[in-house]
C-alpha cells in the first residue's frame, strides 16, 4: 500500500513543524564578519611574493625529479 501526500508550505514554515532551529539570524550576523576576513585574507596575499616563495622550492622538486628519471634510466641501460 501506497501513500502519496503532496505540502505545499514555504521553507520557514516546514523548519517550523519539524522543530528546527531557525539559523538565519546568526547567518545574517556571520557571513559579514566571513566576508571581512575574507577580502583582507585575499588583499594580503601579493601574488608577487607568492611566486618568490614558491618558485624556488617547485624548481628544487622538479631538478629532483629529473635527477630520479636519469638515475632510474641509467639503471635501466645497465641491465642490458
């Protein structure tokens, strides 16, 4: 047996009959503060300095991982 039964209310009022907590309020006093720290988080990184950071230490892993597919090749040649 089959039941089909079709509501028709708006989401503040389904939250109310299942007895949730209505989270608006702390979301509208939240999400201003997120956005705050957010745009100063994102003015604070100098794409710049990121690169200067970054750089050197992905050219150190890349010089590395030639020097592991050389030594693995000469291996290889070796076993021949």
């Amino acid at each position: 047996m089959k039941f089909k039964v079709d509501i028709e209310c708006t989401p503040d009022e389904a939250r109310a009959f299942l007895g949730l907590p209505d989270v608006k309020p702390l979301h509208d006093a939240l999400l201003p503060e997120l956005e705050k720290r957010l745009r100063s988080a994102l003015n604070a990184m100098d794409p710049e300095a990121m690169l200067k950071t970054w750089l050197p230490a992905t050219l150190k892993g890349f010089e590395q991982l030639q020097e592991m597919f050389f030594s693995q090749l000469g291996e290889f040649g070796r076993k021949k």
